[in-house]
C-alpha cells in the first residue's frame, strides 16, 4: 500500500492544493491567533505600562506563542514538520540577495539606533524573544505552509510569490478590527504585502525557511525597540526610512520577479515543445 493510500483524509485534503485552501488556513489561524490575546485579558490588572517587561511577555509574545503551537500541530497532522525546514527544491537567482540585504541592513541599522540604557536588558530581551515567536508563526505559515499548497497546486511561482505576500499582508488587517485608523491600516498592509514577497524572495535565493524566519525576527524587534527608545545621533532618523524603503525596493523587484518568472517560463514551455517527439 503506497504513502498516499495510507494518509489520512485530512491530511490528502490539505496537500492536494489551492489557493483558497490557502486562504481558508490563513484565516483559520486568525480565527484561533486573535482570541489568544483574550486569554490574557485577566492579567491585564497586574502588568505595567506597554513599555513593561511584563506586557510584551504576556500580552505579545505568550499570544504569538499560541499561535506557534496552533501552526506545528497543523503540521504534525498533516506530516509536513519534516520537510519544513528541508532545502527548498524551487531555487532563486542572485538578484533575490538584495530583498535579503535590504531588510538586514536597516534592521542592523535600527538596532544599532537603539538607547539599550533607558530600555534596560529585561525589556530588550522579552522583545527579542517575542520576535523569535513573531518570526516563526508568521513565516511557517506564510512561507511554509502557504507555499506548500501552493505549490501542491502546480502553480506558477508567481502565483506562489504573489499569494503568500498577500496573504501575510491579510494577516494584519485584522488591525482595522482593533481599533487602527483606516489609512494606518492601508500603509501597513502596503507594507507587510512587500516586506512578505522579501521574505518569499529570501526563502528563494537562501533555499530555506530559516533565513526569513530569522529576518523577520529581527524587524519587529527592531523597529518597536528603536521606535521605543530612539538613540540620538543622524542613524536613527535614517533607519526610521526602513519601510518605505522596503515598499521601494519591493516594488522594483516585484517587476524584475514578473519579468524573469515569464521568461523561465517560457522558455521551459519552448523546451519542451522543442523536445517534443514527432508523431
């Protein structure tokens, strides 16, 4: 009896893939990730300010935490935490190294902008850590899990790129729901849909998940820290242009990815027509 027969039928539901099925994961985990937040509501009475240690550990990362769980025991019932973090058979091209050098350059910028005095070792380290738990939810199931089914599906990469930037993009519009200004709302999904087709860029040109886990792990961080307790001097101001810069690059690369994606295409199309026996 073959692997496939032997599956469940949860599990052949999911790997036999689509885009809404996609989708339907994304929002399911939404549908668990948010009311996580509640369950910490009653300990909101005995936790500081938002600048304590206290509230990032309880009200940001323990929430991010749960939704950690909810997405590796997704992927334990379906057999997919195995090749996870196995090498990526889809590689990238060595344009695709500057979404990795961009996000890195002013995350390292905004890090080095930060008064680590006045924000003390506790308050660094929770949100060190809480961007570890960020990096890791929003990546094994962006870049993970939603390429994988996209991919299942015999889409085209650029369907696969393009699906799971928007769909980590949807991830945050949630915020609109909390209480978000509608315009922050439109930037910061303008945003997160370009700083997510990066990340999809570095798991590309890295061939591993890792990589934008570990990138996106240090931009959440970095930017709340810096925002937080900017240090003086003409860095911080400069690494405060991070997003924009992003939204910019991601833009020119989202246009070069297009043009170099239907290109390969076609030629894998005229290669095989070429090689095409006569009947």
């Amino acid at each position: 009896m073959n692997d496939t027969a032997t599956r469940s039928g949860w599990a052949r539901f999911w790997e036999n893939g689509r885009w809404w099925k996609a989708l339907i994961l994304a929002v399911a985990y939404l549908a668990l990730y948010e009311p996580a937040s509640l369950l910490m509501a009653p300990f909101v009475p005995f936790i500081g300010d938002d600048g304590s240690v206290s509230y990032v550990l309880v009200l940001i990362a323990v929430p991010v935490l749960i939704g950690c769980l909810i997405l590796v025991g997704f992927g334990a019932s379906v057999g997919w935490l195995r090749g996870l973090f196995a090498r990526q058979l889809v590689r990238g091209s060595g344009w695709m190294w500057i979404a990795v050098a961009v996000v890195l350059v002013f995350n390292l910028m905004r890090f080095a902008s930060i008064d680590y005095d006045a924000a003390g070792f506790d308050w660094v380290a929770a949100w060190l850590l809480t961007g570890l738990f960020i990096g890791f939810a929003e990546e094994v199931l962006t870049r993970g899990y939603v390429v994988r089914i996209m991919r299942s599906s015999g889409r085209s990469e650029i369907a696969v790129g393009l699906v799971s930037a928007a769909l980590f993009a949807l991830l945050h519009s949630f915020n609109l729901f909390l209480g978000q200004s509608v315009t922050a709302t439109a930037l910061q999904l303008l945003y997160t849909f370009f700083f997510g087709f990066c990340m999809y860029l570095a798991l590309r040109v890295t061939g591993t998940i890792i990589a934008p886990i570990l990138l996106h792990a240090s931009t959440d961080p970095s930017i709340f820290m810096q925002g937080a307790y900017p240090a003086p001097g003409a860095l911080g101001p400069l690494a405060g242009l991070g997003n924009i810069v992003v939204i910019l690059v991601g833009v020119v690369l989202l246009v070069v990815f297009l043009i170099t994606e239907r290109r390969a295409g076609h030629r894998n199309r005229s290669g095989l027509v070429d090689s095409a026996p006569l009947r």
